[in-house]
C-alpha cells in the first residue's frame, strides 16, 4: 500500500501528510518544513501540534532549539493500534502485538482486563492439559483481586470441565493457603490437581504465574494488572523443557492428603 494512501487512514488532511512526510524525511523545524511543502509557517506549528496530540509526532529542545520528529516506535504503535481498536471494537485492556510466523503477542493491562482474561480461561478450556506455576507473593495478589468466592468458583470449574492440572508450588503453599482461605478453599481445591510438584519458596520471590495450555501460555502479574498471552510453538516447547525439569528434580506431593489432613486439623481446632 502507498504511504499517502496508508495515511488516509488515520484520517490525516493532504497538510498534515506532507508534514508528516516532511518529518519521516528529516526536516525538524517549522521552516524546513514550510519550505518544503509550501504551507504557511503558521499552518505548520498548527498542524505540528495536532499530530503530537494524534501520537503521531514529538517535539524535542537541543540547545535551546525546539525541533521535531516522528514520534518514537511505541507512540506510532499506539496511535495505529487504537485505530484497530476502534475499527475493531476491541475492549480496553486488551492490546494485540503483531508477530512473526504463526506467533499471537496479547498484552493484557489493568485490573479489570486481567480479571476478564482469568474468568475467560476457565470458561473456554475444558479437558486440557494445564501446567501451574505460582508462589505465595502471586497468591497474595491473587486473593487481592479476587474474592474468596471467586476463587472457589474457579477451582470447582477445573474439576468440573475436567482439567489435567499439573502444578510447581512452594513447599507449604497448600497449608498456607488453607489457614488464609479457609475450609471451604482446601474442599474446592482437593482433587483439582493431578500431580504437585514443591520446591524451595526461595524459587518464587516474585509475584509471576505461569498458565500453560496446550496452544496457549498466560504469564500472569496480578499485582500489576498485567497479563501477556503468547501462542508460539518455540515458546511453548522452550517453557514444557523447563516446567518438566522442575517436575524430574523437584518432591512430588499428595496435594489431596496434604488438604485433606489440614481440613481435619482445622475441625480439630474447631472443637
């Protein structure tokens, strides 16, 4: 596609083109640019000003000298993208990067986009193969963002769409989590898992998550309310290596006894 024809699609005017044209040849003061295009210099600061609204230019101070240029790659993405957005209707939040080969990039901002995307995942796979990777500072952003009862739904809707859930926790996460959450926790929880693997908590000082899916890896921080979805096959084979070396050097756990004798533990206490 021809360039003046591609920036008809931002709506651009044949004054703004030019200038915009004038600037990706490297004409950086109102002058140069006047000269080159023929439109007044008034016009031109005008036209300066609405483009570095649009995202679609920047202004820069050397030495005392006010220059301009297009804006940098991010700006000029954004600008594009919220174009699509529009033309799209995608919702906010939701931030599509273009890739190479058959490569997807999702980015995924703010809280309430990265709730959307949790409560899409479970309610769109069933029967899959799921690889889980959290620790207590993940869970802890979690439990922020989600109430209890919203996590207990959650959890009753892996064992009901029957997910094949493998999962690398802290040493004592599930104890943990029980005492924090509560009986009802532990209940939904147990019989989720096929097989837990724990290894040193100092392994996960972070609040990053792993969700790893057959055609599709969420690599989840909750307390950023950010979510990045990624579907490439070099990827996902890189990340199955590493989550099956943790799984071949790491303590294998009965999840379900480990739950069910800390729900007796807290009847116990109870009376």
């Amino acid at each position: 596609m021809e360039q003046v024809e591609m920036l008809k699609i931002l709506g651009l005017s044949k004054k703004e083109q030019k200038v915009l044209l004038a600037l990706q040849g490297g004409l950086d003061t109102p002058v140069k640019i006047a000269k080159e295009t023929d439109i007044s210099r008034t016009a031109i600061y005008a036209i300066l000003a609405n483009l570095k609204k649009r995202g679609l230019a920047d202004s820069h101070t050397k030495s005392g000298r006010k220059g301009w240029a297009l804006a940098g790659e991010r700006g000029l993405e954004e600008t594009l993208y919220a174009a699509k957005r529009a033309l799209l209707q995608i919702p906010e939040g939701r931030e599509e990067v273009a890739g190479l080969s058959d490569s997807t990039v999702i980015v995924h901002r703010g809280r309430e986009a990265a709730r959307k995307v949790i409560f899409h995942i479970f309610d769109e796979h069933s029967s899959e193969r799921l690889y889980g990777f959290q620790g207590d500072v993940a869970a802890n952003n979690w439990n922020d963002v989600f109430t209890v009862e919203e996590t207990n739904r959650i959890n009753r809707q892996i064992k009901q769409k029957h997910f094949i859930v493998e999962a690398i926790l802290p040493i004592g996460w599930l104890e943990r989590q029980t005492y924090e959450l509560g009986k009802k926790w532990a209940e939904d929880f147990e019989g989720r898992t096929t097989r837990v693997n724990v290894i040193e908590p100092d392994y996960f000082k972070h609040g990053g998550q792993l969700f790893l899916f057959k055609e599709s890896i969420y690599l989840v921080a909750l307390g950023e309310g950010l979510i990045i979805e990624i579907r490439n096959s070099e990827i996902q084979r890189m990340l199955l290596a590493m989550m099956q070396f943790i799984q071949n050097n790491a303590q294998v756990i009965d999840a379900n006894e480990v739950l069910r004798k800390v729900i007796a533990q807290i009847e116990t206490q109870k009376q």
